[in-house]
C-alpha cells in the first residue's frame, strides 16, 4: 500500500485539518465488498476530521445515484465509466482523461462535483492463470486473439450481463479480430468465474480488475492494448451543496483518493473476501497506516 508522504504537504495538510462545527455529511455505498470498504473508510476518515456521518452503504448503483441527485446522499465513490454510460448515456470510446473530463463537466450540471479521480480504476478486465498465460506467452488481449486464431482451443468464463450486452463480449471480438464458439464459453454468475479459472475448468475468466481474489488465486490480468475497455476511475462525488457548506471537504477527500490504486483496492478487497477480516477493521487499519486516523 501507498503511505502518506511527509513531503506531501497538501496531503498531509489535509488529513490534519478538523471541522470547527460537527457537519452532517450523509455517506453512500454500494453493495458490494469494494465499496463497502470504502464507504466504511470514508465514513471512520470523515468522524476523525470532526464530521457527524451517517453511513448508508449497500445500496444499488442506480438507487444510489437517484439518491445523491435527490439530496439524500452528500458523498460516495462513483465510478468514471458507470457515469458516462449509465447516468449520461454517453457510448463513444474515450481515453481515461476524457472520460474524466466529460462525467466532471455532465455532472456538474446536475450539482454534482467529481473531485481527484484516485488511480484504481475497477474496470472489465480478461484474465488467466499466471502460470498459464506464461506458458502460452499471452500478455496482452492481441496474444489472446492470435492464440485463438492459432487454433489453441482457449474456453472462457463470462458473466451472462458482458457476454449479451451491446458493448461487451461480441464487439470485443470484433475489436480484437477473433471468433470464439459458443461452445468455449461458459456463461455464470461473476464469483463463480474466479474459482472456474483459479481450479482450471476455462483457460480465461472475465474479472473486475480490482477484484482481491485475482493476486490471492495467481491471475494474470490480460493488457487491453488497443484499450477496448472503458475506464472506470474511483473517485469521490459531492453534491456541490455541500461542498459549498464544508468547502475543506474536496482537500480532505482528496488526500485519501491520492492513497487508492489497483494494487491498494486489490489487497483491501482480498482481506476482506479471501482472509474474511471484518470491514470495519480493515478500513481501520488502512486509515492509521496512512496517517489518517
């Protein structure tokens, strides 16, 4: 994991910085083990700096989003890509920065502010057994595409969403020049792909790319090298209501999404689904180790 460094003022400027008069801030999450850490941190990070936090964490992504809209939830950790496609019904690739740029600016339309995008970014991702993908030479989507041209009888592990959605399974292959028979995929639900390729029932799996169980089981995660995949940045989104009312708060949040990468979110989210150490303590954990508590 990151630490906080000293050198960093601003960061370490924020992290110190406390609320003269307890605000309420109300937190979001989804629910799922990534967000629920996160929520759970931001939550701990923002009652150390003074705040009166109420956690609402579990919620469905579209429900949460609504909620945020409403003036219910003040902050969560969205996703660059989930906004450009599901809330803005944007479907034109663009590069990590423009997607960025494009959900800060349609957003805030709708009062809602991105703030510092952190550098884990929770998208789509192919993977293989390290040991496997070393022995085939495959590193990249483009050695996956020509192994299966090649003839070397590749099966695949796809959730049923990516392997019938409009920009998924069939336009990846279209991207990649590659064509896989439908009897080399297997369709199942998104946890029971990792155990499928970690026990060798496919060769590749579709994984989330911050997923803790791909270091604990020894993927590899495949480069999307003609960046197919949308990016899907973490990063914190205030309603501008109440950034203007705790307008410090953007400098502290801030502070902890300089923390997060894919590695961080990775080793977070494997404690708390492969070791099942409780949420609660490892968003601790996190937070002290930074300085941040």
């Amino acid at each position: 994991m990151k630490r906080l460094m000293t050198t960093l003022s601003g960061l370490a400027m924020a992290g110190a910085m406390t609320t003269a008069v307890a605000a309420e801030i109300t937190v979001g999450g989804k629910n799922f083990t990534e967000q629920q850490i996160l929520s759970n941190m931001t939550t701990q990070y923002l009652e150390g700096l003074g705040y009166d936090v109420e956690n609402r964490a579990g919620m469905g992504s579209a429900v949460l989003r609504q909620a945020q809209e409403n003036g219910q939830i003040d902050l969560y950790w969205e996703y660059t890509g989930t906004s450009l496609i599901n809330y803005n019904d944007v479907t034109e690739r663009l590069s990590p920065e423009d997607t960025y740029a494009r959900v800060k600016e349609l957003d805030a339309e709708k009062g809602l502010v991105w703030l510092e995008p952190s550098d884990a970014n929770n998208t789509y991702a192919l993977a293989m057994r390290e040991e496997d993908a070393e022995q085939r030479g495959i590193a990249t989507l483009s050695d996956l595409a020509e192994a299966v041209n090649d003839g070397e009888g590749l099966t695949f592990a796809l959730n049923a969403e990516f392997y019938a959605r409009e920009d998924g399974w069939r336009p990846l292959q279209e991207a990649y020049d590659f064509s896989v028979g439908r009897s080399d995929v297997k369709r199942m639900d998104s946890g029971l792909v990792y155990p499928a390729l970690r026990d060798g029932d496919v060769e590749v799996g579709l994984v989330f790319a911050t997923d803790g169980r791909i270091p604990a089981f020894d993927f590899r995660v495949l480069e999307d090298d003609q960046g197919y995949f949308p990016a899907y940045a973490l990063t914190p989104v205030v309603r501008q209501e109440t950034l203007e009312e705790n307008p410090e708060l953007a400098e502290q949040m801030n502070a902890l999404s300089a923390l997060l990468d894919d590695d961080t979110m990775a080793e977070l989210n494997a404690q708390v689904d492969v070791e099942r150490e409780n949420i609660e303590d490892v968003a601790q954990s996190f937070l002290e180790e930074n300085e941040l508590l």
